[in-house]
C-alpha cells in the first residue's frame, strides 16, 4: 500500500484574479493553483516557495494555510487508481511584481495566467469547490482567514 503523496500549493490573489497554472490534455484547458510535491526533509513552506518560483517565475512570501483537500481519483473516475494526495493550499504574496521565467514547468503546463476569481465557474479549475469558495469572496477566506478549511476528498 502506498502513502498518500504531500503536496503545496500557493493561492496568490491580487485585483480580484488568482494566480494559475494552465495546463492542457486532450485538447481541452484546465486550471489549478501552482505547487506541487513535498520534497523530503522540506516544510511546506518551503515547497510552496518552490513550486510557485518553479511553475511561475514568482517569487513569493507565505502566510497561512487556507485549505487542506484530499484527493483520491479512484473515487472520481472509473478508470483511475492512481493514489492519494493531500494538497495543502497556503495564501501567498509576491515578493516582485515581475516574474522570472518559469524555471522547471509540468509536462502539460502551457501557461500561466491570472484569472478573475468571479470567473473561476466558466472555466475547468480544480478542484471546483475551492474555486467556488474563491469566487464566492468571503472576507473570512480571503486572508483573513481564522483557521484552514478541510474541503475533504474532491475534485
């Protein structure tokens, strides 16, 4: 049995659009915050600074967990049973207002964009319920947050 894969993700907010990574599988668009894998021996403060840098050329200071999701595919599609991930989604700033260039993209990263969160339901971003809590623009959820929001296992 293996353990669920740990993994970081930066929510960076600024005039009303979310940081994105765009990636791209047959054929169609889809969206997701930048991060990725936690190294070992790594925090996830430190993963979150990475992955951002690696997938955007931002650099970025992390604040405090927004969101922890589990994500478990077999119990979203049929055909897959491809493990488990934990993602952990912290809120971010940019530390300069021009990035570097991307310096290691995903295989199926074709862009990154900045997306109006009020536009986030008109467009393939995952998971969903995040982006429905994004758009719905609670003060509580944005930044200001009390305490990190279990979304459970979705997609």
């Amino acid at each position: 049995m293996t353990r669920p894969r740990s993994a970081a993700r930066g929510l960076l907010v600024r005039d009303g659009e979310l940081l994105a990574i765009q990636y791209r599988t047959d054929g169609e668009d889809w969206y997701v915050a930048p991060g990725g894998g936690q190294q070992r021996g790594e925090s996830l403060a430190e993963t979150v600074r990475r992955e951002v840098y690696e997938e955007t050329g931002y650099e970025v200071a992390v604040g405090s967990l927004a969101y922890v999701r589990d994500f478990v595919p077999s119990t979203h599609y049929e055909d897959r049973d491809d493990g488990h991930q934990v993602d952990h989604f912290f809120w971010c700033e940019r530390v300069g207002d021009e990035p570097d260039d991307p310096t290691e993209r995903d295989s199926v990263q074709v862009g990154v964009r900045w997306l109006p969160l009020d536009e986030l339901g008109e467009v393939r971003f995952f998971p969903g319920p995040l982006g429905d809590r994004l758009r719905s623009g609670d003060s509580d959820e944005m930044g200001d947050a009390r305490g990190a929001v279990y979304l459970g296992d979705v997609d």
